[in-house]
C-alpha cells in the first residue's frame, strides 16, 4: 500500500515540475523581450538626444544668418527668439493667429513693428503659420527671403549668364493667400541686359509697375531715382506675376564693369473689405471662415447655397461649388380662406368666412383683401363654382383679380341654351406676382348675367389660396405696376 501511494506521489511531483519549468522558460522569455524593449528605448532616446543636438545647432546657425541677413531690425539672436515667441504669444491671445499684419495690428493697437506670426490661408487649414515682418504704422506683411543682402553679380559675358533663385521664408502657399502684395523693390547699377522669373517662372523683362514694355526702371526712364548714384531703383507692383522668384542678369564680363543687386522683401498691405452679405465662398474666406461645409451667399438676384472647401485657396479647382437656391424667408406667408354661403354682388371685393390656413394674418376675411407683409414673389390660386339657371339664351359670370386697385386678369363660365334644367361651372384662375411690402390683392365678380352667381353652402365650393415662394432679402429692381 505504502509504495502506491508513494508511487503517486511522485508522479504528481514530476508532472508540477514539468509545468514550473514550462511556466520558468516563459519567464525567461519574457524578461529576454523586456531587456530588448530596454535596450530599444536606449537606442531610440540616444537617436532623440543626438536629433536634438543637431536641430539645437542648426537653430542656431539659422539665427546667426537671420541676424548677418536682416540688420534692419538690429536683434540678436536671442532678442529675435524671445520677440518671434512673444508676438505668437500676443497674437494668439488676441485674434488667435491673424491673416496679416493688418489685422493683427486691428486686434491690438499696442503691437510694435518687428517680427510675428501670421497664417495668410486662416488658421487650422493649410499651410503652417509664417515668421513675417510687421510694419505696425502702416499694416504692411513684409516676407523675408535669401536676396535681400547686397550681392555681387560677378563677371559673365552673356545676357542672364548670372542667375539666382529667390527662396522666401514662406511657403507658396501662404504668399498667394496674402490680399494685396504690391511692393517689391530692388536696386541694380550697370546691368543691361536683365530679367526675373515671376511666382510661375515666367521671364518678364519689365522692372517697374506693370511697364511690360521699358526694359529699364520708370525712374531711369524719368531721370529721378530715388538714389541718383544708382541707375535702377525699381518697384514692381504687379501682383499677377509677384513673387520674383528669380534675378537673372549679364554682360559684366569686363573688369571695369560691376554689378549688385539688392532684392527687397516681400511686402503686401492692405485687407479686402467686403460690405454687405457675402457673394461667394472667396468673401467668405476673407472674412475669416475656415471650416469647410455649406453656407448661403447673395446670387444675382436671391440667396444662393455653395459649398465652400477651405483647404484650398480661392482659385484653386473645388473652392467652391454651387448647391442650389435658399429658401429663406424671414417669416412664413399663405393662407387658404372658403365661404359657407353663395355671392352675387358685383364690383366689390369677394369676403370670405372660413379661414382654413392664415399663416402671417396678410389675409382679412371680412374685406377679401390681403396685404403682402414682405416684398417678394407670390402665387395665388382661386377656384369656384357658378350657377347658371336653365334659359335659351348666353349667361355668363366673370371673376376679375386685382393689384392694388387695378384689374390683372379674370376667369369666366359661360354657357348656352339651357332649356330644360340649371348647371354648374367651375370658373377660376392662377396668377404669380412680384409684390412690395404693403400691396393688396382681391377679387370681385366684374360682371354676370341675371341670375348667375357663385353658388356655395356648407360642401364649401369657394376657395381662394395665396403663398409667398421667395422673399426678397435684398432689394432687386423691379417694378410693379
């Protein structure tokens, strides 16, 4: 007995350590993974450090040359550092981050001129905000580039043998979404044959305003550059074709000739001013919004739907696209009036006596007449039966529609030769006007025959209807007579 159980006992003994070596080389497993994850987080926090090592230096080689290429502001790479990071601070505080400079001076009077940041194609859409120079007395958005240091063209024999690319601190993006870019001036001395490419890269030879034909500045032409020991002094004002995204010039071959030139910023001022609804996605988009999705805009002639895609710019393709008409109306307009009992006056206005529907109140049951509450276009609908009693001869009743006081148009029943028994004719009309605010339309029976009249009782044969299909929101010349 004693050998059985001792039997299972090691057994169960050998089948648990089985199952602890099992579960030990799990550990082992586990922890051999841990120490490769430790030793990952090592290599890639050493990768982190020596990344930041390199952009730490490469920050600061960048303020060195912001420094040697913009001494008009005289800062130092420090002073530039804490004024880029205060004005984000300001701006963002008062007006998140502003279009241009223009703006951002509207948001804050107190800003002073220096460098800040703005986001020309509206925040949180596009392109990352730029580093720009803020002209604070004048509004202006100036972008810096890689030109604007004097620099020597050299010695090259043929026209355009010197060329150089201009790189601005801005994406392209962002410079086309600025309003109004109108200054960009240069300076140039003994350089005869020249030309710069334009923001496609087209050549253009012309260097001032947009003179396309004189291949010289206007000043030269004139005589009264601003710097009389310069030959060219140059603004190109042209928005089309800016920015000047490259100089090229020659024949400077000889050592006795010498040219330099110096490319200014840049420069856009100034802020589109829309007044009254917006027309299109572009008002839109000036005016702030960047979400894309649906909005209403003034059409020609009534509000219009269109679907406005932010991330793009205003000429790009799918900027905006059309949806279709509003329905907009500053309160609703219909009704739908009955009478219980028959009528037969003539030349007076029709009164009703059962108001079905009379959103507005325009409709006045007891004069039959209703007052257009707004300007706008209007339909009307009338529909009735006219008893005719039996005779040989031609009966007839006419149902004439007026607008304020003068006859538009009529319905008529008529019949002939009625001999043996009475009859019923159903006479009516429909009618679309385009009414002003305060004009009044009714109805009357012009004229019927002995005995003729508009039958009516409890069934309710009589029924006048009237709708405002479109309000006019903004007023459209038309006229109503």
């Amino acid at each position: 007995m004693f050998p059985i159980q001792l039997n299972r006992i090691v057994e169960r003994l050998q089948k648990n350590n089985v199952l602890y070596l099992a579960k030990n080389t799990e550990l082992e497993e586990n922890v051999t993974q841990l120490e490769i994850q430790q030793q990952n987080h090592k290599d890639t926090k050493l990768d982190l450090l020596s990344k930041i090592n390199v952009l730490e230096s490469r920050i600061q080689q960048l303020e060195s040359v912001f420094v040697s290429m913009f001494p008009r502001e005289k800062e130092t790479a420090s002073t530039h550092r804490t004024s880029v990071q205060n004005s984000l601070e300001i701006s963002t505080k008062s007006v998140g981050i502003a279009r241009t400079c223009a703006v951002l001076r509207a948001a804050d009077s107190s800003l002073s001129s220096g460098i800040h940041w703005i986001d020309p194609d509206g925040q949180g859409v596009g392109d990352n905000p730029i580093s720009v120079y803020c002209n604070m007395t004048t509004g202006t958005t100036a972008i810096p580039h890689d030109s604007e240091s004097p620099l020597d063209v050299g010695h090259c024999a043929d026209p355009g043998c010197y060329s150089r690319p201009v790189n601005y601190y801005a994406s392209s993006r962002q410079i086309k979404a600025l309003y109004d870019c109108f200054y960009a001036p240069f300076e140039f001395s003994n350089v005869p044959y020249a030309w710069w490419n334009d923001k496609d890269g087209n050549v253009k030879y012309f260097w001032y305003g947009g003179n396309t034909e004189a291949h010289t500045c206007q000043c030269g032409i004139d005589g009264n550059c601003v710097d009389a020991t310069v030959k060219c002094n140059c603004v190109i004002t042209d928005k089309g074709v800016l920015p000047i995204t490259r100089l090229n010039f020659g024949r400077t071959q000889l050592e006795t000739s010498s040219g330099v030139h110096t490319l200014g910023r840049f420069e856009c001022t100034g802020q589109v001013a829309i007044t009254g609804m917006p027309t299109s996605c572009e008002d839109l988009w000036h005016i702030g919004h960047t979400l894309n999705g649906l909005y209403n805009v003034m059409g020609s002639s009534m509000v219009e739907s269109v679907y406005c895609d932010f991330s793009k710019l205003p000429d790009d393709a799918g900027f905006q696209r059309w949806i279709g008409y509003a329905d907009l109306k500053t309160a609703p307009v219909y009704f739908y009036v009955t009478r219980n009992s028959a009528f037969a006056a003539k030349n007076i206005p029709i009164p009703f006596e059962s108001a079905r529907l009379n959103e507005g109140n325009a409709m006045n049951l007891t004069t039959g007449i209703f007052t257009s509450p707004r300007t706008g276009i209007y339909s009307f609908s009338f529909t009735a039966q006219a008893f005719f009693p039996a005779t040989l001869s031609y009966t007839f009743l006419q149902v004439g529609f007026y607008l304020n006081g003068y006859f538009v148009g009529s319905g008529l029943a008529d019949v002939a030769n009625v001999p043996a028994d009475t009859q019923l004719r159903p006479v009516g009309f429909h009618a679309t006007f385009y009414l002003k605010a305060g004009n009044q339309v009714w109805l009357k029976i012009l004229d019927s025959s002995p005995g003729v009249y508009l039958i009516d009782d409890v069934r309710h044969f009589t029924h006048f209807t009237g709708w405002l299909l479109e309000e006019e929101i903004f007023t459209v010349n038309r006229s109503v007579e």
